[in-house]
C-alpha cells in the first residue's frame, strides 16, 4: 500500500465516518478497487477509524470534560449520560466480539456492503417520510441530558446492524434515537459520543488481531500512520458541517445516495470479486 493509497483512504474515512453512507462500506470498496484486499489491508480498514474517534474527543474536548467532572461530583445528568453510553455501547460490543471472524471473513466485499447500502437507503428514507409531519425536539443538549436507558437500549440495539459493513453505525445508530423519540440532531449528537467506545474498542480490537499482517506488509505501520492523521483532520472538519447540515435538512438525500451507490456496487463487475 503506496502513502497515496493510505491517504486515499484516510480521505474517505474522515468523508464517511460521521455520515450516515457507511465508511467501512467505502473503504471495502475503494480497498477493492485499489487490489487491496488482504488480511493486512482488512486490519487498515477498521483501525483507520481511530482517526475519526480522536476527532471525534478533540471536538467535543468541552463537553467530555464537563461530563468526567461532572460524573465524579454526582451531577444527575452527567451520570444519565454516560450511562446511557454505557448501555448503548453493550449490545454492539458483545455481538461484534462473538462475530468478529464470521464477519471479516464474509461480509468485506463488495455485494454485501452493495446489499447494506441499499437496505439502510431504504430505511432512512422510510423513517424520514414517518417523521416529516410530527413536530422535532430542537435543543440537542436538553435531550442529551434526560436521555433514558430505554433510549440508549433501543439505539444501542439499532447499532448492532452497523456490524454488516454497508449498513453505517452512524446511521443505524441516529435512526435508532428518531425511533426512540429523540430529535435528529440530538440522535446526531448522542451518534458522535458512542462513537467513542464504539470505534475506539472496534479498532483496538482488530489492531490486536491483525496487528502481525500489518507489520508484515511492506508499508504497512507507515501507511496506517498516514492514514490515521488524515482521517482525523478530515473527520474533524466533517462533524461540524454535518451537524450544521441536520438542524436544516433530513437524512432523504443520503438515503438516496445509498441506494444509488449500493446499486451501482452490484452492477459492477466488482461485485462478483
């Protein structure tokens, strides 16, 4: 993996990871389309993304220190939200962990993320049109705070169809807060925190088990590097424009971007790889 491919797709990672498109979809594909498909490339695949998870703390550096302290001097709604992260974070965790192997060995190519694309497309657009007449909550920070652990269960279960790449954790997880009554922003919002242990445990996870693949490949910890540093200062420039984007506009045009995308995939003659 040259460094052009590595910031290729460190590129498409920052792109891709807080929208609702699914970045592991696009860097099974853009991997696919590049010849990059071996257990090394796999590994970069998914580590890459703890770019996005630096990102994501460096963004959010206030508010995260707001809730440690107030975690630790008893504050209700501190604690309300982390143990909403908590309860969210679980399910994903423990079904990603019993699956890992099947799903690497399965699920990264090119028909299934086609697949993936297309469903989610589907859904989001569905959910969109549900939710087009009744009246949204606007303070994303005043939904945070009375988050419920019924909530947090629901987008913690809708997260666990992200573990099918295509699907897009941020979507599976932001369509899961609407569907549990919550704002679009702040489902948004709430997406970006569980991000944190999500990726963060995710990446850490396949880094321990890919890790000797990728040192062994010629390149391979220098294109990772590469990688890393250019999702992170493009992801970090995404949250922002993507959470200014959802108080103005719905998540339609990505659903149909999806869908476009995902049947393209399978028409490909990609998709027999």
């Amino acid at each position: 993996m040259t460094w052009l491919d590595a910031m290729l797709l460190g590129l498409l990672e920052g792109l891709t990871e807080f929208l609702p498109v699914s970045s592991t979809g696009h860097l099974i594909l853009l991997g696919s389309w590049l010849g990059h498909d071996d257990e090394a490339a796999k590994t970069m695949e998914v580590v890459i993304q703890l770019g996005a998870v630096l990102a994501v703390v460096v963004y959010y550096r206030a508010r995260l220190a707001s809730l440690v302290r107030g975690f630790i001097a008893g504050d209700a709604a501190s604690r309300r939200i982390v143990a909403a992260i908590a309860v969210a974070f679980m399910p994903a965790a423990v079904l990603g962990f019993l699956l890992h192997g099947h799903i690497k060995e399965h699920l990264f190519g090119a028909p299934p993320v086609g697949a993936a694309l297309i469903v989610g497309g589907v859904v989001m657009i569905a959910i969109e049109l549900l939710r087009r007449n009744k009246p949204q909550p606007s303070a994303a920070g005043d939904e945070l705070e009375q988050i419920t652990p019924k909530r947090a269960l629901v987008i913690g279960v809708s997260q666990c169809f992200a573990l099918w790449p295509g699907a897009s954790r941020s979507m599976t997880s932001i369509v899961g807060g609407q569907l549990a009554g919550m704002g679009t922003p702040a489902a948004a919002e709430f997406s970006f925190l569980l991000a944190i242990p999500t990726l963060g445990a995710a990446a850490l996870y396949d880094l321990a088990k890919g890790w000797r693949a990728l040192a062994a490949s010629p390149s391979g910890p220098t294109a990772l590097v590469v990688g890393l540093v250019v999702s992170f200062v493009v992801a970090l420039l995404v949250i922002a424009a993507f959470l200014r984007y959802l108080r103005r506009f719905g998540l339609a045009p990505f659903g149909a971007y999806r869908i476009a995308l995902g049947a393209l995939v399978l028409l490909l003659p990609m998709a027999a790889r």
